[in-house]
C-alpha cells in the first residue's frame, strides 16, 4: 500500500473513531400536567421569554439531559423526545420515573466549573471537573469529618470521584 493511501486510512479512521458520540445520561421522566394530554410548551431556552420551539403533551415521555435554574428563579430541564427534538421545559412540567437510579445536576452559577475529587476530601486531588448542570449519576455517599457529605459520582464520559453535596441538586421524584 503506498504511505499517502495508509495515511488516508490512519486519518479516516481517527476521525470515524472521534466522530463517534459519548454517552450521556439522561434521566428517564413524563411531562405531566393537571390535564390529561395539555400541550406543554417547550422552548429554545430556559426563560418564558424564549420562543416555543415545539411541545410536547401530558404523558409523553423524556430524557432530562440538563437542568438549570432559570432567570424566573424556576428550574428547567433540557429535555429529548424519542424523536430526537429537545428543548427547555420548566421542571414542574417534569415528573422522574421511581425506581431508577439516582441522579443529580451539578450547581453553581452558568459556567462554573466544579472539582470532581480522587478522595472524599476538600484537600485530594483534583484530576477533572465538571461544570454547572452536568447531570451525573449518584453512586455513593460519605460523611467525613470536615463537616461535609460527599457523593460518589460518574460522569456521562465514565469518568467517576468525589463531589461535595452542597455542589449537587439531587433530581428527586417530581420536579
């Protein structure tokens, strides 16, 4: 084979191998409503104020990718239909299926970053972060003597550590 066609090939492959999506969790919910089959709007950000992409109807069911506090003080979850459409719904517009696993969105304001620890402890090392409204799945819990509960969590990526509740909304039951 001449070394441009291998080249070809090495880079093909690369880029199918990077082109490949990683996992993320999406925690399983229903749009509900006080009437059975109500439109729920969903919109192209987390506000009122934003434009109805689509909706979405009382008893369909969801993937909650993300969730964030919007400026209306409301919390919104970044749903996905099984159709593939997503958007933003505000959380009491979101019921969690019982029985799952447990899940949580990291808080803090837009943007921050969030050390993910080796140890159940502010001074262990911090080998990556995640940022605010990352959803990671609950794995264990800790007390420890510098006053804190610390959660055992994993990431979409697989990658797994520490982080401090106070820094974690656990997404309970209901909205």
């Amino acid at each position: 084979m001449k070394p441009l066609a291998v080249l070809l090939s090495a880079v093909t492959a690369s880029v199918a191998v990077l082109g490949v999506a990683l996992p993320s969790f999406a925690r399983p919910a229903t749009l509900v409503a006080q009437e059975s089959g109500s439109r729920i709007n969903v919109r192209s950000a987390p506000t009122i104020a934003s434009s109805r992409a689509h909706y979405g109807l009382a008893g369909d069911r969801v993937e909650v990718m993300r969730s964030t506090r919007g400026s209306d003080r409301a919390m919104w979850n970044y749903i996905q239909f099984s159709s593939g459409a997503k958007g933003w719904v505000r959380g009491d517009f979101v019921m969690y299926k019982q029985g799952q696993a447990e899940y949580g969105v990291l808080a803090g304001k837009a943007g921050d970053r969030i050390n993910v620890r080796a140890n159940p402890s502010t001074s262990a090392t911090s080998p990556h972060y995640g940022v605010q409204g990352d959803v990671v799945q609950l794995l264990n819990q800790k007390n420890t003597n510098d006053g804190y509960v610390w959660h055992f969590v994993q990431f979409p990526s697989g990658a797994k550590g520490w982080v401090r509740s106070d820094l974690i909304s656990r997404m309970d039951v209901g909205c």
